[in-house]
C-alpha cells in the first residue's frame, strides 16, 4: 500500500476486498490515461463501455459494503419485498376487499420507489469513489484527505464530514494561513498548495454530501461549502475551476443570474491567464454560458458561445474523434434549439438532424452510452415540427424518442422515467394543438401519473414538472370547453408553484405567473370578468417585478400580460383600458423587435392585430385599417420565409381585414381579403385534414354573404 501510495499516487485504501482493487484500478486508468471510458453503476453492477463487469462485485468493494444509507435502504427494500411477495398471489387470486388493495397498492408503490432510490444512491457513492480518485491521482495529499478517506472506508460519513468541516480543521487552515503571510516571498507556492488541498478537501465533502440520501440539507450545505471555498480560491488563484462547478450547480436549481456572474468571473480569469485551462475546458465554459444566456433571453450572447464551443470541439475532435464526437453533437443540439427559440427554423432543423446523425452512429455501437441523447435530439426535432406545423413529422420524430425512453425507463426507472414523462407531455401537446383531445388527454395523464410518483419521492426536482403537466391539461380542458375541470388543473398548478416560489422566487415565480395567467384566459373565456382581471394583474404584477430585475428575461412575459389584459378589457367595453394595455404590449415587443426580429416580430404582429380589432369595435376605421396593415406585413413577410409557421396568422389579418372592410361598404376590397384567407386555409386543411375546416367554411360563408 506505502509503496502504490508513494510511487503511483494512488489513493490510501486498506483494500479489505479485491473487487475494491479491480474497480480503483479501473477507476485509475480512466483518470490517467482514458478520461472518456464510459465506467458506470447500472442495475448494481459496474459497466464498461455498455458492459456488465461481473468479476467485480459491488458489495464487495468497500464504499458500497460499510455506506449506512445503502444498508437501511437495501434492508427496507427486502422487508418490503418480503410483504409484497406475501401479498401478490392474495390479490392475483381476486376477491380482496378495498383495505387490502389499498394496503397492497401502497406496499408495491414504496417497492418500487425504495428500487430507484437504491440505484440512484449506488450512482452517487460510484462517484464519490471516482471523485477520490480524480482529486488523489492530482498530486499530494493531505493526511486530513487520508483520514477521511478511511472514515468513509468503514461506513462513517458523519465522521468524515465533520472531520473535513470542523472548526479545528478551519482554524487550523487559518492559523498556517497566518504563518505563510509572513514568509510570503519564501513560501508561495507552498501556501498554495496548502490552499488547493484545502479547497480539494472541500470539494470532496460536497461529493460526499451529495452522496448521503438522508440527509435533507445537502443542497444547502453545499451552497456555504462552494460560496467559502471559491472565496479562497479566488483569493490565491488556484483551483479556480471550482467556479465552474458552482455556476452548473447554480444553473441545475434554476438560479440563473448569479450562475452567469461566476460563469462570467471564470471566463475572465481565462483570458487574463489568472487561471490555467485546456481548449476543452474553454469550450465546455462556453457551452455552459451559452445554455444560461438562452435560458434568460440573451439569444445573440447565447449564439456566441455556443459557436465559440462548437469552433473548438471540431479541432479538438480531428485529434481524437471517439472522445470528442458526443461533445460535438452536444452543441449541435444546443444551437438547434438556441435558433429554434429565435425562429430560425432551417438552421435549427439542420443542427438537431446533425446531433441526430451522430448520436445514431453512436448508439448503433454503444446503445447504453447514447441512446438517451439521441432520444433527447429527437424530442428537440419533434418541438421544432410542432411549431412550425409539420405535424406528422412531429409526432414521428416524438414517438421515436417515446419509445426509446421507454425501454430505457423499464431497465432503470429512475434514471429515464422523467425523460419518458416530458416525451408524453410533448405529445400531449402536439395532439392538443391539432385537436386529437382524447389521445392528448391520455398523454397528459401519462406524464402526470409518473411525475405525481416522482414527486412523491422528490418533491423539489419533479414538483415543477408535475405542475407544468397539470398546467397542460388545465389548456386542453379548457380548449374542449370543460372548464370545471379546467379550473381545479390550474389551482392545482398554481398551488404547487405557489409553495415553490416562496423558498426560491428566482425559480417558480414565472411558472406561478404562467398559471395566473392561463387561469385568467379561462375565467375570461367563462364571462368570469373580475376574476380575470384579478389573475392577469397578479401575472402582470409578478413579470413587472422580474423585468426590472431581469428585462431580457421577462419583458415578453410582461408584455403578453398586458396584452391579454388588453383583451379583457376590449370584451368588457372598457376601450380606453384595453387601448392602454394593447400599446403597453406593442411599446415593449417594438423595443425587443428592433434588437431581435426574428424572435419578437411574430408577438408585435399579434399586438398590433388586436389593437386593429379594439378601433374597428370602436367605429376608429382609418386606425383599424393602419394596425391590421401592420399585421399583414410582418405575417406577411415571415410567411415568406417559413409558410408553415406564419400563414394561419396571415391568413387571420387577412380575414380581419375583410370582415373590416364589409363593415365599411368596401365590398371589393372585403371580397379580396376574404379570398386571399380562404386560398390561405384551404392550402393548410389539404396538409392537416379537419385543422382549418371551420376557417375556411366562415371565409366561403363570408364571401357568399357579400355576394348575397
């Protein structure tokens, strides 16, 4: 042990089981020579490459054999086991009463929870061990990162913390701190050396932590850990790439602006040179840069990283092509969907097929490694055919990913369930957009019977899906006019943002605006009108709060407010408040419009279009005609570009501008219009049978009145 301890830098171990030396061996050729072999825990066993090592034993490797949480959980699941095997050929006979259903339902439900809470905290103990490895093949360790090291060997997580949290341990780093300051010219580099173990330290009580299942704080802890820790790194220039890791942490719980600020800081100290970095690590930065910059809005600083990224993944991959490839179609997918947010349809499609090709080649020969992402391509794929009305090719390319989450999901549910729920919510969508209600109502439900299981056992990652999902079917029942059932889907999703948003408002308060949104639509739909206005202004109110602090983020949320409040307050005859909102929201979507055409255009076209109806209702004919025109140009021009997006709004103005004109004694020119409509919807219900028909039946009915 001295001897592999002082001449390979391996980690200290007391190596009680030879499985524990196969796997840190294994652990050890990954860190010095093969970063990208694919070593994972799947299904309790180690796996290379795609494939099971059954010479190694998990329960024989040291880690896994003395951690107390795999203990009390793998004794809980035999326990349960044991009541359920009991229990099943009882209810398989028939003829039980509701006591037992219940009972037997609630026991197979905690079995298979307690299944997919084993695998992911065997997950999570498999990369603390690789974490150990990653920061004792580094260089020297301390006799502290020994010593933890042991504690965990025999099972004492509580000790190891606390060994590398203790207050002796920080007054002890302090006082040596002291020490150097004082021999500062002699002892530099040792006091950085002391600094980065001490930060290495800190980082492996965070891999730790997230590693102890019970431990209900853990995200919280490893918030003051980071926050400490970066202090000290920054304060002596080593180890800064801890940055990185707390602005992806800070990204994972939705708190994007101060992920941006440490992103950003790291990216200074880059190209200042005060860190030290690998093309790679650059590229990776950018990558995580630009996913935060599209999260918030920031489209053109989203493209230049990602760009950036890209530039360096192809050179880096003309060297080493097996490592690099899955990086490349990594970016790919991420600039498709940053075009698709920002209407770029041909691009985006480009991007997304490219992701797909790749991934395609890699999962024919190595499907465990990358079939979830190539599923992931073609849920982005199915998004961008959904909004840009290819239908069929939508549904094609989501049941595609459907079914491949869908095996993936029956070997490990915990780690490909979520993905399988968002692939039924995506379906749901694209049937509830072309009005298949019954197969989008069972899609939804799909998604919510495993989000609501989910949830149940992690209520702070898979609360807010299941209220977007909840969200979701609130739309459909509202679409299919079964508002009461619409109503409770809404107050469910309002009720769960609503408990989220007080711990963390940065996160939830714009899905909580959402809802109080939708809720508003329905209770305006319903002739509802003061509960209406009292859910747009809670929405209106919320979004204002955010723009000031975040206006690239949350400006066209506020907007979208004030334009439906507009609508309000248009069908309860309060024009002079509705004229007000309408040009609130044309105000802000004709700023964001002039910085970004493609991605706001299509909303400044929607406002001016109904500012055009609010002066037609209003007998203001000469304004209605100049707002309607205004529509018509930008519909009309993006319906140059991409017909299959833009034409039904074209179509919409159009027919206004018609119905207008007929209203007027301009006859011609009503004729004209309601013909340029009807040759619109005619053309899109031969693509999408039964999509358009009542459009194009009132159009012929319009045109037969003005001949009448």
């Amino acid at each position: 042990m001295g001897e592999v301890d002082k001449t390979y830098k391996h980690f200290y171990s007391t190596f009680a089981y030879l499985d524990t030396v196969k796997l840190c061996l294994l652990l050890n050729i990954k860190l010095n020579a093969m970063d990208y072999l694919p070593i994972e825990v799947a299904d309790g066993k180690c796996r290379v490459g795609g494939k099971d090592i059954d010479s190694i034993k998990l329960e024989n490797v040291t880690e896994f054999a003395n951690s107390k949480d795999l203990k009390a959980l793998q004794d809980e699941l035999a326990r349960t086991e044991e009541k359920y095997l009991q229990m099943k050929p009882i209810y398989a006979k028939g003829g039980v009463d509701d006591d037992f259903y219940k009972e037997y339902a609630k026991v197979a439900a905690r079995r298979e929870k307690l299944k997919k809470d084993l695998e992911e905290l065997r997950k999570a103990t498999f990369e603390l061990m690789l974490n150990i490895n990653r920061n004792f093949a580094a260089g020297e360790i301390s006799p502290r990162m020994k010593e933890a090291h042991r504690l965990l060997e025999l099972g004492d997580k509580e000790g190891c913390v606390k060994l590398l949290t203790e207050d002796e341990n920080k007054n002890e780093f302090r006082a040596r701190l002291l020490e150097f300051d004082r021999q500062i010219e002699q002892l530099a580099e040792q006091r950085k050396n002391f600094v980065r173990n001490y930060i290495r330290e800190q980082r492996l009580a965070i891999s730790v932590l997230n590693t102890m299942y019970l431990y209900a704080k853990r995200h919280e802890e490893i918030d003051r850990i980071y926050r400490e820790i970066i202090a000290e790194a920054e304060e002596n220039a080593v180890e800064l790439d801890v940055l990185y890791d707390y602005a992806y942490f800070l990204w994972r719980q939705n708190q994007y602006d101060t992920a941006i600020s440490y992103a950003e800081k790291l990216q200074t100290y880059y190209s200042d040179g005060i860190a030290n970095a690998t093309e790679y690590d650059i590229a990776e930065l950018n990558n995580l840069l630009g996913l935060l910059y599209s999260d918030t809005q920031r489209f053109t600083e989203a493209e230049r990283c990602y760009k950036k990224a890209l530039e360096m993944i192809k050179r880096l991959k003309e060297s080493n092509a097996e490592a690099y490839e899955p990086y490349l179609a990594t970016n790919h997918n991420n600039i498709g969907n940053l075009y698709s947010d920002t209407q770029r349809f041909a691009e985006a499609e480009d991007c997304h097929n490219k992701a797909i090709e790749i991934y395609g080649r890699l999962a024919r020969a190595n499907p465990a490694a990358y079939e979830p992402n190539l599923a992931d391509s073609y849920n982005n794929l199915g998004n961008l055919y959904n909004h840009t009305q290819r239908f069929d090719e939508a549904e094609e390319c989501y049941n595609k990913a459907i079914e491949i989450y869908g095996r993936l999901a029956k070997a490990n549910p915990a780690a490909y369930e979520p993905n399988l729920a968002a692939g039924y919510n995506n379906l749901g969508t694209l049937y509830d957009d072309t009005q298949r209600f019954d197969e989008a109502e069972e899609c939804y439900n799909k998604a919510i019977e495993i989000y609501g299981r989910l949830a149940e056992a992690n209520p702070a990652a898979y609360e807010p899906d299941l209220a977007m999902s909840y969200n979701n079917l609130g739309n459909l029942y509202h679409n299919t006019q079964r508002f009461d059932e619409a109503e409770e889907y809404y107050n469910k999703a309002i009720e769960i943002y609503g408990r989220l948003a007080e711990a963390n408002p940065e996160a939830y308060e714009p899905g909580l605006a959402m809802s109080y949104n939708n809720l508003g639509n329905l209770y305006n739909h319903t002739q509802r009108f003061d509960e209406a206005e009292e859910c747009y202004n809670k929405a209106i109110e919320i979004y204002g709060r955010l723009a000031k602090a975040n206006p690239a983020a949350y400006e066209p949320n506020l907007a979208a407010g004030y334009n439906n409040l507009g609508t309000l307050y248009d069908d309860t005859q309060r024009f002079d408040e509705a004229e007000e909102c309408y040009n609130k929201a044309i105000e802000i979507y004709g700023r964001l419009a002039e910085a970004n055409p493609a991605a706001y255009e299509p909303d400044l076209a929607m406002s001016y279009n109904n500012l055009g109806t609010l002066y037609k209702n209003t007998q203001r004919f000469a304004e209605a005609e100049e707002y309607y025109n205004k529509a018509i140009d930008i519909y009309g021009r993006l319906a140059e570009a991409n017909p299959a997006a833009y034409e039904p709004d074209l179509a919409m103005s159009y027919n206004n501008l018609g119905v207008l004109y007929r209203d007027t004694q301009r006859l011609a020119e009503a004729k004209e219009y309601y013909e340029k409509a009807l040759e619109i919807y005619k053309r899109l219900e031969s693509k999408n049978p039964g999509l358009y028909t009542n459009d194009v039946n009132d159009c012929e009915k319009a045109l037969q009145s003005l001949q009448d």
